[in-house]
C-alpha cells in the first residue's frame, strides 16, 4: 500500500486533519478582516488610510491598536506559529507509518487542542487556560517529529 494515498486510513486521517487546520488558519483571517471593517478600526499599514470602497473616510485614529481587532491577529499569529509545524510533522509521521489509532488520538488531539485555544482566547479567558491548550498541541507535535526521528534513527 501506498503512505501517501487515501487507500491508507493514517493518510486520510491526516488530510482531513490538515484540511480542517488549514481551514481554522484561513478563516481566523477572515475573522480579523470582518473585524476591522465592523470597527472601522485596527488597520495594520499607513497605506490603509488612502481613500477607497471600503475606506471612504480614512482617519488616523484607525491605525490604533483597537483590541477587538488585535485579539483575532493574535488568535491569527498563534495558529500561523503553530499549524505549518503540524502539517510538516504530521505528513512526517505518516511516512513511518504508525498506528491508525495513535494517528487518531494525535491528529485529532491536535485540532481539538487549536479549537479550545481559539474558545479559550476569544472568551479572553487566563493565560494559563489559553497556554494549557498550547502546550496539548505543542506537545503533540513535538512527540510525532520526535516519534519520526526515532523511527529513522533506529
């Protein structure tokens, strides 16, 4: 059997896995565009501020950190800090092909560990709720590179 097929159940664990994160990484974007425009607020850039559609009055004050805004770039920076690592570990990880439950447990742990971070953030609940849920994902990610070097180096 092909790893890299879906006729291998850990792949096509992977590939919904990774479709569902990379959905989570795009739409959050979107999320802190809507945003922006509902608040008329947290632009990024000075270039923001030339008149058009969208911005047909530009003002100064746009530019200002607004937190309804900054909360979802930040939501955004977490998942871009910690979505491309799972996708490149996890594509690793079915290459030595492990068990389909551990695949599982790890993969869908993960997604599951990035949505109680983003209820976690956006509820604007404690840090140490918010970094338990980063530390579930990390820590699955770490273990399938580390799994994936153990498995080539032995």
């Amino acid at each position: 059997m092909d790893l890299l097929s879906l006729e291998n159940p850990v792949f096509e664990v992977y590939v919904t896995a990774a479709a569902l994160a990379v959905l989570k990484l795009m739409l959050q974007g979107w999320m802190t565009v809507y945003r922006m425009l509902r608040a008329n607020s947290g632009w990024a850039s000075p270039e923001d501020l030339r008149p058009g559609l969208i911005n047909r009055a530009p003002d100064k004050a746009q530019l200002e950190v607004n937190e309804y805004v900054d909360r979802s770039r930040r939501m955004h920076r977490n998942d871009l800090e910690n979505i491309p690592g799972f996708l490149i570990a996890g594509l690793l990880f079915v290459v030595v092909n492990p068990n389909l439950l551990l695949a599982q447990v790890l993969m869908y742990g993960f997604l599951l560990a990035r949505l109680a971070h983003f209820g976690a953030y956006a509820s604007q609940l404690s840090h140490e709720v918010r970094a338990t849920f980063y530390t579930i994902g990390s820590l699955i990610v770490i273990y399938m590179a580390a799994h994936v070097l153990w498995s080539v180096l032995t």
